[in-house]
C-alpha cells in the first residue's frame, strides 16, 4: 500500500523553503523547522536587504554621473554634490522589503499544505527524529530529513561587533544616518559590494583588504575595473593589509592593522567570511560527516553520509549562493521521492558581484584556463566600444567568452556591466545547452543594446 513520505526541512531559507515546496508537490507530507524567520538569512538579513540598499546606491551613483548626458539635478550642474540619501527612509525601505518577501514566502508554503514550526531544530539520534525547541519540545518523525541551516557571518576575536559602531553585515539597516567614515574590513564579495554600495551613497570608505587586490577569488580583469572605478570615485584602498583588531573610542572606531599602522573611522563593517550553522544539530550522532570547517558532507544529489539525511545550503559550504541553496533542496527532494533528477553540475553556476558595475560569470574560468585545466579561446571587448553604452554614458566594463577550439562550444563567460546579473543569462544559456558560438551568434539581439556584444564577442570567436 502507498504510504506519505513525512519530510521533515530544518531551515527556512531558500534550501529549505524550496525544497519543502517541491516535497508538497511530490506529494510528501512535509514540516518545515525554522527559528530566524522563514526566508532565513538570505531574505531577512543578507541578499534581499543588501541588494535593496544597492539599488538605492545605483540610483544615487548615475545620478550623480549624468551630468554629461545633460541631467540636472535641482538645476545644478555639480549634480555630485546634489545629491543626498536619507538613511530613515532607505533602512526602513530595506527591512519593509525584507519582512513583505518572507510574508510571501510564508503565504505560498501555506497554500500548499507545508506545516511551519517555529523553534530550534535538532537531531535526535541516527532513528530520523527531529527535536524542536520553543516554549517546550516537540519530536517530529521523518522519513526524511533536510538540514538546511545556512552560515553565519564569522567575526574576529579581537574584533566583537556591538551593534554600534562595531557591525557585521546583518546590523548594518539599524544605522537611522550614513556613517562619516566606514572602515570596511575584508575585499570578498561582501565587503565589495558593501564598500562600492556606502560609496556610492557618498560615504567616506576606507577598504582594507588582506590580498593586493580587491575579490581575489573573481576574474582578475574584472576586478581591476573594479578597483579602477572605486578609486576614481575616492575611496581608500588599503591592498596587503590585515587587521589585527578593531576597538572603541568615543563615537569612533579605531583599526589596527598588523603592521602597526591606524586607520580611524566612525563605523566599521566585518565581511571576512562566514562560519556553518551546524554546532548543536546533533549531527555527527546522527551519522553525519562534517569537514574541518564544520560544513555538512554531501555529495551532488544532497545526500550526507547518514542514509535518508540530506543538507542543503550555506552549511555545505559548496557555493554560497542562495540559487545553489535552492537548486540543491530541490535535487535532495527529487532524489528522496523518486523523481527525475541531475546531480548538482558547478560549472552551469551563474553567479554574481553587485559592485558597480556589476560582476557576473558562468562556467570555466580564465584561472582555470591560464592553470590548463582545459584548453579554450578567449576573446575579450570592452564596453566602451558598444553604442547603447556610448548613449548611457557607461565606459567601464566588458564581455569576455570562453569556447572549446574546434568544436566552438561556449564554456564560459564574464561580463561587467550594469546590470551583468541580467546580461550573463545568454551565456548561462549557451553554457547549459552546449551551444556553439556560431549558434550564440546566430540569435538576434536588439539594436543597440548591451547585450549586442555578447553575440559580437560570439562572432569574433566564429569556428571554421
């Protein structure tokens, strides 16, 4: 006799959220465990929040450029220095998006039949049972059990955020004024986004970064545009420099670097990495394997090492990006319920930076081709270059792609653009689907339009 699976989800953002949506739909009765707030992280405090505030810097930024293309602000040609951000009215903004995505969130598990519990989940033993803690305990039973987590933002030691002055990336919308100098400490992705987000606010910002350049870990061209643009707009770039700690004086803040050297600032911002949420989950009693950084082992459908015990997310640490986050709850709940599934492939990944301009890349990486890990053709134009870029009074950016010789198939690409979050999904296409560059050329684009040198790019790459 066919029998409901019971799946039981700890963790409510997007490995959790849509993983129990695709469970309904399977036809699993299903619960889900969250503590923080469904949406987790991502909605409450880390993407939704940032990319909020970065809208509202993006803004600010061309409006403080346009002056070549004949905008006005206020009827002053210094538009520069006309253009002001109220800190009340943009904070409030961010954290009334935050709330009204995990309302819709929580809405949309309702209508399908997901059961929501509040409290702190663990597990019980390696008999699938699930403890959850609020004003009492409850013991959940699951045929299957996800543990999506997620991470939190890792702090130093010798530098304790008090919600002040001290801050890390999730207290940053308490600030009701823009702070006079913000000190940004790490140059990763967050600490990028969040030093070009201030300064285009028009704070004062000093980034400290331990390697000689700006998001080590991203495509090296691209981020020399991004440290060409972020010190012609006057922020301070502190290359090779690690801090020791970070300390109260008054109303400011005062960071030591290791070799000696003080840099003082009103505010300063900790984005140096980000730690598991898996301390307490009673994991390893239940069979699962960890590695030294405390991350949950799976392999590509999701499973860890305990049978019928999957993981998804941030606490993985196998990408952190909440569509990996998503994509893997899916695949672990396709492959528990039987349905048809495709282990997790990285290299069909779109990720991006929302610097401005923006960051993004798909597939092989031009590190992994100067390595040889895989031979390919590369071509790269700059934007300047491009007509609608022209009109829109863009110079900084390009697009590079990346094709097998001979057989032409695209395996990766970069862009750094405005708004390259949106531009890089023809190359995810043609990464996913194998197409050829010839095949990329081939689609029609619009003219003019930014995306016309992608297939330019294609062009130029044509195999005979």
């Amino acid at each position: 006799m066919w029998r409901v699976t019971h799946v039981v989800i700890v963790g409510g953002g997007p490995g959790g959220y849509e993983a129990a949506l695709v469970a309904a739909q399977l036809g699993a009765q299903v619960t889900l465990v969250d503590r923080d707030g469904v949406g987790g992280s991502a909605v409450l405090t880390d993407c939704v929040p940032s990319k909020t505030l970065i809208a509202t810097a993006e803004i600010t930024a061309w409006a403080q450029e346009s002056g070549e293309l004949g905008v006005r602000v206020e009827g002053r040609p210094d538009t520069a220095s006309s253009v002001g951000v109220d800190f009340n009215v943009l904070n409030a903004r961010v954290k009334e998006l935050a709330a009204s995505q995990s309302a819709d969130i929580t809405r949309r598990l309702d209508e399908e039949g997901v059961r929501v519990v509040h409290g702190a989940g663990r597990l019980d033993g390696p008999e699938h049972v699930v403890a959850v803690t609020d004003n009492g305990e409850e013991r959940l039973a699951a045929d299957v059990v996800l543990v999506a987590t997620g991470a939190q933002p890792r702090v130093l030691d010798t530098a304790r955020p008090d919600a002040e002055r001290i801050l890390t990336w999730e207290r940053v919308y308490d600030l009701d004024e823009a702070p006079s100098r913000l000190v940004v400490i790490g140059s990763g992705v967050t600490g990028a986004e969040f030093a070009s987000a201030y300064n285009a606010l028009g704070v004062d910002v000093v980034l400290v970064s331990s390697r000689e350049r700006v998001l080590p870990t991203e495509d090296a061209d691209a981020a020399t545009v991004i440290e060409d643009v972020l010190t012609r707009r006057g922020m301070t770039l502190l290359g090779k420099s690690r801090a020791a700690s970070v300390r109260r004086r008054g109303d400011s803040v005062l960071v030591t670097l290791t070799d000696g050297r003080v840099v003082e600032g009103s505010h300063c911002l900790l984005a140096v990495g980000s730690v598991p949420n898996t301390d307490g989950l009673g994991l390893q009693t239940a069979g699962v394997d960890l590695d030294e950084s405390g991350n949950v082992v799976v392999d590509r459908v999701s499973r860890t090492t305990a049978r019928g015990v999957y993981a998804a997310g941030d606490c993985t640490g196998v990408m952190m990006l909440a569509s990996v986050a998503a994509m893997q709850g899916r695949i672990a709940m396709w492959h528990a319920l039987g349905d048809a599934v495709a282990p997790l492939d990285l290299k069909t990944v779109s990720s991006n930076v929302f610097t401005d301009p923006e960051i993004a890349t798909v597939g092989w990486s031009q590190q992994a081709v100067d390595a040889g890990e895989i031979e390919a053709q590369a071509i790269t134009l700059k934007l300047a270059g491009n007509p609608r870029a022209k009109m829109q009074g863009v110079r900084d950016g390009f697009v590079k792609l990346f094709c097998r010789p001979g057989t032409g198939i695209v395996i990766g690409g970069v862009v750094v653009a405005p708004r390259a979050s949106e531009l890089i999904h023809a190359v995810s296409v043609a990464v996913g689907a194998r197409l050829t560059v010839d095949q990329l050329a081939h689609a029609f684009t619009i003219y003019p339009s930014m995306s016309g040198s992608i297939a330019e790019a294609a062009r130029r790459l044509h195999s005979h």
